[in-house]
C-alpha cells in the first residue's frame, strides 16, 4: 500500500518536470475552447490602442494674433490753379475803347478766336479783353460771348469818359453787280439782281444806310460790308433818251451824323 503510493507521487513529479522542460510547447486554444479567456484583455489591442494615442495628431492651438490700432493719415487737398479766364464768341464782335458804340473800335472777336479776359464791366455787361489784334485791351459787348474758367477774381472797370461823337468815315471801295433777266410779258422789263460791296473805313459807326435812286431801301447795322437789291429797269426807251439806269448810293452814321455818300450807277449790258 505505501509503495502504490509512493509511485503514484513519483509519476506526478515527472510529469511536473516534464512539463517545465525547455522546448515543450503549450497547446493554443481558442476563445470557444476556453471560454474563461474571453474576459482576459487582448494585449495586442492594448498595445495598439495606445499606439494610436501617441501617433494622434494634437491640435494646433491658434497663435494670438495683435491688434492693430488704425491709424488715420492726414488727407492732402491740394489746391486747384484758377484758370485763366478765355472769352469766345458765337457772332463776329467788335472791340472798342469803351462800353458802347460811341467808343472807338480798336479790334474784334470773330468766331473761332478766343481771348484772355482781364476785366468785367457788369452795368453794360461788357467784358475787358487782351485785343486779338494788337497790343492793350478792348472792351468786348458780352451779348455774343462765352467766358470759361474763373472769373471771380476779375477786377470791376470803370467806364472811361465818353468822347466826344463825331460823324463816321465813308465807306470806300464801293462796287455795284448787276444781272438782268429780260420780260417780255405782259410787258417788256427787265428783272433786275444787284449785289452791293465797300470796305469798312468807320470805327464809330451805328450802322450804314443804302439807297436807290435816292430813296433809302435799307438800314444795316454797324460793320457790314455787303447789301442786296431786287429791282426792274425799263427795257424799251425812246431814241435820244438816256438809257434807263439805276443809282445805289451807301453812307455810314451815328449819332453825331453821317459820313457822306458813295455811290455808283450801273445799267443793263
């Protein structure tokens, strides 16, 4: 009986140390061959979990950023260059050496020109301009013209002593056309064109006044140089009589009179 178990102790001391001998392998089980293991943690997955954890990219806090305080910068006006006056006109004008026709003309504006303003005579509503034509200024009648640029600065002038009036200077150069257009019915006339030129010798004129035969046919305003006429002229005379002819005379005027008369007498060819 004790040798039995003797034995027995010495067959669970071998199989002890067989067990623990180096190169023995244990068998592997699985999760649904032990089901104890099921609630054991799964080493590989921890180690990985917290590998993933060290790897996690951490979030960039946002740097603080500083506030600027703005800053205002002092704005520049500039200040503008005044312009020069220009005075132009839409109808040729005369330039005198004062506020109306009484003055003497020293020059004109035409169309096209411009000139620099210097002055302003605002009771005739005049303008005193650099005279286009010579040296000095003139006085220009602001009826016709247009003034660009500042004119708030302009000096106000006076209006010089009015001269003396005295009678205008006869136009000169005095030269009569004529074309006529013979009629035979109901009567025999002839249907007369004239054109009328002079060059203009008067700085003081009001105006000019055209006759025919003697009679005053037309009255033209100061600087003309040119007139017209429709008439008829007999186109059957008696022998012996003079043949029927045609006088047109021009003169200048003012106030102060008339300049005398020029004329000229044309008849049919």
């Amino acid at each position: 009986m004790n040798k039995r178990i003797v034995y027995a102790i010495l067959i669970l001391v071998l199989a002890a140390f067989a067990c623990s001998l180096p190169g023995q392998s244990t068998p592997s089980t699985t999760a649904s061959e032990t089901p104890g293991d099921q609630n054991q943690p799964d080493l590989a997955a921890t180690i990985t979990a917290q590998a993933m954890t060290i790897q996690a990219p951490t979030a960039t806090l946002p740097l603080p950023t500083e506030t600027l305080t703005p800053e205002f910068t002092a704005t520049i006006t500039l200040t503008p260059t005044p312009e020069v006056p220009m005075a132009s006109v839409s109808v040729n004008t005369n330039c005198r050496t004062g506020p109306n026709i009484q003055f003497d003309l020293i020059g004109a504006l035409n169309v096209g020109q411009t000139a620099e303003v210097v002055g302003r005579y605002q009771n005739g509503a005049y303008w005193i301009i650099k005279n286009p034509g010579s040296s000095g200024n003139c006085w220009l009648w602001g009826n016709y013209a247009t003034v660009t640029g500042n004119t708030s600065n302009l000096p106000e002038f006076p209006s010089p002593p009015t001269p003396t009036p005295y009678p205008p200077l006869a136009p000169k150069n005095f030269d009569v056309d004529i074309a006529c257009t013979l009629q035979t019915t109901p009567v025999y006339v002839n249907l007369v064109e004239i054109s009328m030129s002079w060059s203009d010798e008067a700085t003081n004129e009001s105006g000019y006044k055209v006759y025919r035969d003697g009679t005053l046919i037309a009255t033209l305003e100061a600087n003309k140089t040119s007139a017209s006429d429709d008439t008829t002229l007999a186109a059957i005379w008696l022998i012996g009589n003079p043949e029927p002819s045609i006088t047109y005379a021009v003169q200048a005027f003012n106030s102060a009179g008339a300049s005398p008369k020029v004329e000229k007498t044309v008849d049919c060819p």
